[in-house]
C-alpha cells in the first residue's frame, strides 16, 4: 500500500495545488475541507504517514485540530507540518509546535522544498511501519519460544514422573518376581511330600497286582506312574529354575573345559543311547559361576539329543570365539564378549519361533512326540542373564540349530591349554 497522506484546507484550488505538486511521488491522499471533517475522518482512518494542514480555516483552526488529533492515544505518532501563509511570531510559532506540529511550510510554497520535506517524513513513517512489523514479528516469535519451552519444560515433568513410576514399576516387579520365585520354591518343595507317596504307592501296586488285574487296570496304573514321574521332573525343574539367583561372590575363575567334560561325563548313559557325537574345540577360562555353568551346558546337551533325528546319529559341535559386540547401554560402545555355540544335526524349528523357545512351558511339539516340561531352555536364558550376557539361536526345520551364549569378558580371560 502506498503511504498515505491527509490534506486539510477549506479551500479546493490549495488541496488540488498540493496534490499536483505531490502526485507523482506515488503517496495516497485523503482529503478534508475543515479541521472537523478531518477529524471526522481521523475516527475510522489512523494509518497516514503524514498530515498537510492549513492553520488559517473556520470554526477550528490548524492548531486547535491538531490539539484534538493528539489527544487520541492512537494518533499521536503521525507528524503534522502546517501550511501558512502568514509569517507568525516566535510566540505564535512556539503555539503551533505546541499544538503537535512538526514543521512548517509558508505560502506560496516551494515545490521542491515541500517534496523534500514530505520525503523526509514519509521515509520516517516506512521505517516506524517496518520496525513496528518486526516488533510483532518478534513478538510471535518470542511468544512461540515461550510456549514452546513451556511445552518443554511440561514434557520434562511428564518425562520426570513417567520415569519415576517405570523406576518404581520396576522396583515392584523385582519384588513380585522374587516373591513369585519363593513361592515357586516352597510349593515345588511342599508338592514333592505327596508326590513321593503317590510314586512309592503306585510302585507298590504295580509290582504286587501286575498281571493280576485285568488289562485296564494295569493301563491305569501305568499312567499314574507315568504322569507322577512327568511331575517329579517339572517340579525338579522349577526347583532349578527358582533358585538361579546367582551370589557375585560365587562367581570364580573357572575352565570350561573341566566343566564341559563334567557333564559329558554324567550323561554318558544318553549319549550312547542315542550313538551321539561332541566335537569339543578349546573353551576358555572366565570368571563364572561354576554351578550354572554346569547346568547351562547340560540343558543345551540333553535339548540337542532330545530333538535329534529318527535313523540319524547327533552330531553336536562345541566351540568358542572372541567377538566385540555392540553393547545395550550406550550407542556406538562395544565390549569385548566371548562367543560359545552349541550346533546340532537335529530336527531345527522355525526361526520365527526363535524368541519363544526361552520362554517357561513354550514348547514347539506336542508331549507325546518329545519329553520335558518345556523349561530347561528357560533355565538357560536365566542363567545367562545372572553374567549380564544374552542368548539366542539359529535355525531351519530339518537342517538342526545353533545355540550362541555372548558372555562379557570384564573380568580376566585365558585360553584354557
């Protein structure tokens, strides 16, 4: 929008004189023929970049419409220059700058001299109206910063409590899970009492009515023998499972070897059973609990012998590396773990079932294909866990699966000779 410009004179020919001598600077002009109607004009109208008026004109004179102009707060800020043909007095003079006016310009007027002094003002009024947008501007902006470092701040609070009720979630589930692996204990060692008696009584039947009884009453017999030696193992394993609650202090300076070959050992009896072979590479010596190293390679073993295949012998591979891996704790970190793998020629399973096998009860194939309660890879889980490493696996059906323990090596490492 070009700068406006209010022209006030009661006599046309002087309007007209100003408006031709201005015109072809490219300014608006609205025009007023008495200090009332440019009052007038003044209530709906505050936007002008100037105000050319005459002092001499009836009824209200220049100074006394200036004098109303500025006692509205919002039309203080646009300059008036008078327009007189009368050379005034100091006192005179000193009125009219009182009054509100900037300058003045004496009759006949010099065209020259009234563009540059129109110019100057305009060129006042531009730069007010630019900075008067960048202050809003600065306004939104600073009023979007301050709401969104409230946001922010908000977010911070939410982020606060959110962690702390996660804190204290997990505060309580440490607790109900150690409630629930008491519980697990004491109602696996109470269940052993009865079981004990209906194992020994059951025995006693079969061994004294066996052929004596008719052929559905031994079927019965037999099935309550095999159910009660199908509890007596889920127990044990419960048992096992409840009490991984590893003691730091436990954990020494061990060989894997010796402990490898320990379990090999006890379950010499399966392992000829099944005509299985285990190809053992060096094992390190690391800083573990013996106990639950024990049980971790004897669950991993009897699950490679258990899942084996019809008419094929099992071949299970043991063997050891030392990898960095990318830690959980912090971005880009690596530490140094050792890698061990357990791989079999068994029946394999889905790798998307990958997941579920560690979990408690999760079984792939129905009871009636293979034994176990469907926690011994569980314990594994567990166990691994209490050394602060992970474990996972590999695999395809019909084409066996590899079981790899990540453990940390934050303590002293050997090669075991």
């Amino acid at each position: 929008m070009p700068p406006k410009i209010l022209l006030v004179d009661d006599r046309e020919d002087n309007l007209m004189s100003i408006e031709a001598i201005l015109g072809t600077d490219g300014y608006q002009f609205v025009k007023a023929n008495s200090g009332r109607q440019a009052l007038k004009i003044l209530l709906s109208e505050f936007d002008f970049a100037l105000i050319l008026m005459d002092v001499k004109m009836p009824n209200l004179n220049g100074f006394e419409t200036a004098e109303l102009i500025y006692e509205r707060e919002k039309l203080k800020h646009i300059p008036i220059i008078f327009i007189t043909a009368n050379n005034f007095g100091d006192e005179n003079i000193f009125k009219g700058y009182r009054s509100g006016a900037v300058d003045y310009i004496y009759k006949p007027i010099n065209s020259d001299l009234l563009r540059a002094k129109v110019s100057v003002f305009v060129d006042l009024y531009k730069k007010n109206h630019k900075l008067l947008l960048q202050e809003q501007t600065l306004k939104s902006i600073n009023k979007n910063l301050e709401s969104e470092i409230n946001e922010r701040k908000a977010s911070e609070e939410k982020v606060k409590d959110l962690n702390h009720q996660l804190l204290q979630n997990i505060e309580r589930l440490e607790s109900a899970n150690k409630e629930l692996d008491r519980f697990a204990f004491m109602a696996s060692h109470d269940l052993q009492e009865p079981l004990r008696k209906i194992i020994t009584f059951s025995d006693r039947l079969s061994s004294k009515y066996n052929g004596k009884l008719d052929e559905e009453a031994d079927m019965y017999i037999n099935r309550i023998q095999s159910a009660a030696e199908r509890m007596r193992v889920l127990i044990k394993d419960i048992l096992a499972l409840s009490k991984i609650v590893a003691d730091k202090s436990s954990f020494v300076e061990t060989n894997l070897n010796t402990i490898l070959n320990e379990v090999i050992t006890e379950m010499d009896g399966s392992i000829k059973e099944k005509g299985a072979k285990i190809l053992v590479e060096k094992l390190p010596v690391l800083i573990v609990n013996p106990g639950l190293m024990h049980s971790l390679f004897h669950n991993l073993i009897s699950n490679s012998l258990k899942y084996s295949k019809n008419n094929i012998k099992p071949i299970i591979r043991i063997s050891s590396e030392i990898s960095f891996e990318k830690t959980k704790s912090e971005k880009n970190s690596k530490e140094k773990y050792c890698r061990i793998q357990v791989t079999d020629n068994g029946i394999g399973f889905d790798q998307k079932d990958s997941e579920k096998i560690f979990s408690i009860f999760k079984r792939l194939h129905f009871n009636n294909e293979f034994e176990g309660t469907g926690i011994g890879l569980a314990i594994c889980k567990k166990i691994i866990e209490e050394h602060n490493g992970y474990i996972s696996a590999l695999s395809k059906v019909d084409e066996g699966s590899t079981f790899i323990i990540s453990l940390p090596l934050t303590n002293k490492l050997v090669l075991a000779e």
